[in-house]
C-alpha cells in the first residue's frame, strides 16, 4: 500500500496545477482528477497519503528523526489484515502517536 501512496503523492506533485492536454478547452489538473483516474473514492486520500508519507521520512527507515521500531514492525508485516480491518488508518495513527511523543519529550 505504501507504493501506492507513493505513487499517487507523486502524480499529484507532478500534475495538480498543470493544463490538462486537451486541445478544445484549457482546464487545470486538480487532485481529484488523479483521484479519479486511479479509481480512489477515499476523498480523504490525499490528505492521509501525504501525511503518511511525511511521517514516514521522520520516523521509518532512515528516519531523520529516528526509526521507531513499531514503525519498522508494521511496515514490514506481510500478513493479511483481518475482516474489515484497516492497516493504513492504523499505521497512520501510529505515526502520529510517535511524532507526538517526540515532539513532545523535546517540548
């Protein structure tokens, strides 16, 4: 999942913003454009996709903060998630959680 997080930050940084190639009318991308042609329905998608991966430049592998071992953990478990269980809301929460305990040791 987080290959296609990174996937869809990129196209977003790539394209939001730029005209969109049609000859007849002149339109900008927009996120949801990207969102839509990746058949996400998420609208909170790109909000948790660029939040995820900030976090995780801070505190996954070569964190620049640290690399937090729950972090490493999740990112590395290959099971499958339970019935209706949602890994990236979690990871997400993790990541929040650690950035909160840093940020607050050094506060």
């Amino acid at each position: 999942i987080l290959a296609q997080y990174e996937i869809a930050h990129d196209m977003i940084v790539k394209f939001v913003g730029r005209d969109a190639p049609f000859r007849s009318c002149r339109h900008k991308v927009e996120t949801t454009h990207i969102m839509e042609a990746l058949s996400i329905e998420d609208p909170r998608f790109p909000v948790d996709c660029a939040e995820v991966l900030r976090l995780l430049r801070l505190y996954g592998p070569d964190g620049k903060r640290l690399q937090h071992p729950k972090v490493i953990e999740m990112m590395n478990d290959d099971s499958p998630p339970e019935y209706n269980a949602k890994p990236m809301k979690r990871f997400l929460r993790l990541l929040k959680e650690v950035d909160q305990q840093y940020n607050g040791q050094r506060g």
